[in-house]
C-alpha cells in the first residue's frame, strides 16, 4: 500500500463508521472500497511469554461480526 491509499482509506474513514478498535478492516474495507487488490499474507505468532490477552473473545467477536455484516451492505456484497 502506498502512502496515497492510505490517505484515501483514512478520508474515506467515516464511510465504514468510527468502531473498529483493531484497525485492521478499516484498512480491509478501505481497500476493497478503492478497488485495491487484496491478498492473503500468512502470519506466526509467537507465544505469550507474559501477561494475558487484551481480547474479549465474546464481546470483540460480536462487535467483529457486526462489523463484517455493516461493510457487507455498505460494499453491497449481494
């Protein structure tokens, strides 16, 4: 991504709404929104070796999934 499609995503942030605390589908909806290609690049993550997760698996899951059916009607998937 270049610096330009960032600044596109980032004017066009208010499209998808202000709720998404990872900041990872802002810029996957972005994206997809500007008609960027967008791939796959697999990830390893290392163990914790302290501390425990920030994530909420319930509550940040039903906020991801309502986030994934807002941007399929606003990309007007269907």
């Amino acid at each position: 991504m270049r610096r330009r499609h960032y600044d596109m995503i980032a004017a066009n942030r208010s499209y998808f709404g202000d709720f998404d605390p990872f900041g990872d589908f802002d810029l996957i909806f972005g994206a997809t929104k500007l008609n960027l290609k967008v791939v796959e690049v697999p990830i390893r993550y290392a163990s914790r070796r302290y501390g425990e997760t920030q994530i909420s698996r319930f509550s940040h899951g039903v906020l991801l999934l309502r986030m994934v059916v807002f941007a399929f009607f606003r990309l007007k998937a269907f």
